[in-house]
C-alpha cells in the first residue's frame, strides 16, 4: 500500500510540470505571450527543484524566453536566457558521472568547459568587456 501510496505521488509530481508546459501552450496560442512565458517557467523551475530534469528544464526555459520575448518583456527573456545557460552548464556536468563511455565523458566535459568559458568571458553574450573589468 506504501509503495502504491509514493508511486501516486511521483506520478502527479510529474504531471505538475506537463500541466503548467500545457497551459503556457495554451496562453500563447492565444495570444496571452506574458502569461504563457510565466507558466511555462514556473514549468522549469518544478523540473529543476522536484524532478531533477535539467533537460526538460532548459527547454522550458528555452520556450520562456521566446514567450518573453514575443511578449516584448525583454528583461524576462533575458533572464530566462540566463537561467537556460546556467541549467545547459548543469545538465553537462551531471550527464560526466552518468555515462559509461569515456568518448561521451569526454564530449560533455568539453561542452561543459565551454559553457562555463562562455559565461566567463562573456556572460553568455551579454557582456563583451567583461575580462577586461
């Protein structure tokens, strides 16, 4: 009964993140842009806190910031951007430990650096000066 009891719960956890990706779908065929951006965030930021999904993470907050930026909310898109960056560099570092095969450690490890380089020296683009402060 316990085990059937916490398999319930997961599979609802599951479906939060789907609800809130599906209705910011929605918003935005609509044409409610801000709403369907916000929703479809708050979509990545359950796969990251409670589902560990970086990789459905990223897409959301990929299609987060398009919504924002349709919606012409370009500080949220550029927000959204960052947080895609960021969870893109995590999801590359958490795939190093989980394959078996040292030539896909080695890929993940590479676009993982780069990532990293490209926050380094450029905030992700955002700041072309920034080695030089």
């Amino acid at each position: 009964m316990l085990s059937q009891l916490s398999r319930l719960e997961e599979d609802d956890l599951i479906k939060v993140p789907t609800y809130y990706k599906d209705s910011g779908k929605l918003y935005h065929s609509i044409g409610y842009f801000d709403d369907a951006a916000k929703c479809i965030e708050k979509a990545a930021e359950l796969y990251v806190t409670r589902l560990g999904n970086l990789r459905e993470a990223y897409m959301c907050y990929a299609l987060a910031k398009n919504y924002y930026g349709d919606a012409g909310d370009y500080t949220n898109c550029g927000l959204s951007y960052h947080k895609e960056m960021n969870t893109k560099r995590d999801f590359y570092w958490k795939m190093i430990s989980k394959k078996k095969k040292v030539i896909e450690n080695i890929q993940y490890f590479f676009k993982y650096i780069g990532y990293s380089l490209f926050k380094i020296l450029s905030n992700y683009g955002e700041s072309i000066n920034k080695p030089l402060y």
